[in-house]
C-alpha cells in the first residue's frame, strides 16, 4: 500500500511513518523546504520524500496522487505565534486542501490526526470523552481554535462520503522528540533544573509508539467520520515531576504556585522575550490558560475500535529521558 504521510520530520509524524514502513507500506513523504530531515533515515522501508507546504496546496498534487492513503499528521503546533495567520493557514486551510485533492486522486482512506485540544475539558478533572459537549468558543488560544477548525472540516468531509477517520492523540511522550514539544520541553526544563515549581493542573500523557501503531490499525478498522481519542495515564504535572524525579535523581518542585502568579510571569515572557526580543518565551499565557482545565481523558472507544492498548508511560518517559540526553539537549546522566 502506498501511503502520503504529512509531517514525518515532526514528533508523531516520525513514529506513525516509521511504524507504517514496519508493516510493509511504501511512503511517500512529505517535507517543507526549512525541515530538518536528519532523522528520516532512521524510518526505514521504502520511502520517498516529496518538497512542498501545507499552505501551498498545489505542491502537494503530485505527492497525493496514485496513493492508495493519506495520513496528516503534520501541524503547526506551538503555543506562541508571532503570526496567528500563519497557524490558521497551515492547520484549517492546508486541511480542507488536502482533503480536497485526497478525493480528487480517489484516495481510498484519509486518517486525519487532531489532538485532544479539541475535546471538552472542564476544571474540576472530569474524565472526558468524545461524546463531551464542546464548541468553539471552549478553545483557548490559537493552536486549539485551530485544531478545532481543522477537525471541523475533516468531520465535514466525512458527512459527505469521504472516508476520513480522526485520531486524536492526548500528550504523546517518548523519543525523537526533536523540536521539542511544548510536552518534550517540560522533561527538558527538568533535566536542566529550570523547574523551581508547578502548577495545580494535570495531563494525559501516552507513548507515542503506542499512538503510532494505532494510527497503522486505523487506516484498517477506523470508522469514517469517528474520533477516537489516543491516551494513557492521567497524571497531575506534580505526578510528572515526580515520575522524573524517581528515573534521574534530580529533585522534583514542592513549591505550588497559584494561576495569578503563573499567568504575570508568562505575560512578562511574552512582553520581554516574544514581542520585543523575537523569541519563543518560555511561558505563555495560553499556556497557563490551559492548565486551569486538567486534560484527562477515556480511550475506551479507540481500545474497543481499534484494538488500541494502555500501556503503562514510564518506559516512554524514560525513552524520551534518554534521547535528549543522548542528542545534547540535556546533560548526560551523572
């Protein structure tokens, strides 16, 4: 079978390619021209790599076409942008394209990966789940607005006919988290000791190889026009904190601070770091915004769909652990 995969330079993308080529399909994969694509080779199998942009969708025609699937994978996910445009271009635009030229080529099924985000998360820790109300105006920040729109027009597509099938991963955690994510950042802030307190607010987190393997299973099983939410341990962040703490030695905060004081330190970085000296700020107050709603979730539909498994997150943890020490993003053990 051969697959177009969207965003196999990025965190996911990597793994689901990779766990593609391990069963046999032939890749055709796409990058932008600025990615970084020292990693690819570590996929394996038979893959091509095709230049183009989600916002330039007729550089994509030629990749879609005589594939069998489509996978979209890749997205602008940061929590600070200097050009929110550009996020919407990428996720909601560079979706309902794709989308269109997948039917266009006749592709027989599309596996479209939101995030969680876009669930209904409340602030008193309810487990949520796909049949949760939310709407719009629940997204807090551009990224989520963004993912919510997009997963709008991949539902839209499968109202009409297209077999489009939505994962929606919660924190993946594990290796090859090159960017990293805002979630691979918090492991390496703590590596570096840049965790001096947390916040009362908590995670989703699942191994990304876990995720991967399901995103392969959809393709076969998924039900068009489903979501199915992709998670493993709800954890508060001082439960991460500790979980780290346990695997490398290096003390875990035992200060909590309150929102208010979270929320004026990520309004400095913004002020300071982001608008007047042009770089990502450490903290965001989308960022803080979103830690009032502890993001847990069920997976029961996509265990009972798609044979999906929970597995337990300290092996991941400690794979993502050991891959940024390894590639120089924290200092090695001792």
């Amino acid at each position: 079978m051969r697959v177009f995969v969207t965003g196999a330079t990025g965190f996911v993308g990597f793994h689901v390619a990779r766990e593609l080529a391990s069963q046999g399909a032939q890749l055709r994969l796409l990058t932008r021209q600025s990615s970084n694509t020292r990693f690819l080779d570590e996929i394996g199998g038979a893959c091509e790599v095709c230049v183009g942009d989600l916002s330039q969708p007729e550089t994509l025609r030629t990749a879609v076409a005589d594939c069998e699937a489509v996978v979209h994978v890749a997205a602008d996910y940061r929590l600070w942008v200097r050009d929110p445009q550009a996020m919407y271009r990428a996720n909601v635009e560079g979706t309902r394209a794709l989308l269109g030229l997948a039917r266009e080529a006749g592709v027989r099924r599309v596996v479209y990966t939101s995030s969680v985000a876009t669930m209904g998360f409340r602030r008193d820790g309810l487990i949520v789940n796909e049949d949760t109300p939310v709407s719009l105006e629940d997204m807090v920040g551009h990224y989520k607005r963004s993912k919510f729109l997009a997963e709008q027009e991949a539902l839209r597509a499968a109202e009409a006919g297209q077999a489009v099938i939505i994962l929606n991963p919660t924190t993946p955690i594990g290796s090859h988290d090159s960017k990293p994510t805002p979630t691979g950042r918090i492991v390496v802030d703590f590596l570096l000791r840049r965790f001096p307190a947390y916040m009362d607010t908590g995670l989703n987190l699942v191994d990304v190889r876990e995720v991967a393997r399901t995103h392969a299973a959809a393709l076969e099983v998924g039900t068009p026009g489903r979501r199915y939410i992709l998670g493993g341990e709800n954890l508060t962040l001082k439960q991460i904190l500790d979980k780290l703490s346990a695997m490398t030695g290096i003390p875990s905060p035992t200060m909590q601070i309150p929102f208010w004081v979270a929320a004026g330190y990520a309004c400095v970085e913004e002020t300071i770091t982001g608008r007047l000296l042009g770089r990502e700020p450490r903290a965001t107050l989308e960022e803080v915004k979103m830690g009032r709603k502890k993001m847990f979730a069920s997976s029961a539909r996509a265990q009972q769909e798609l044979g999906f498994r929970l597995t337990p997150v300290y092996p991941a943890m400690r794979a993502a652990v050991d891959w940024f020490r390894a590639h120089g993003y924290a200092p090695a053990e001792g």
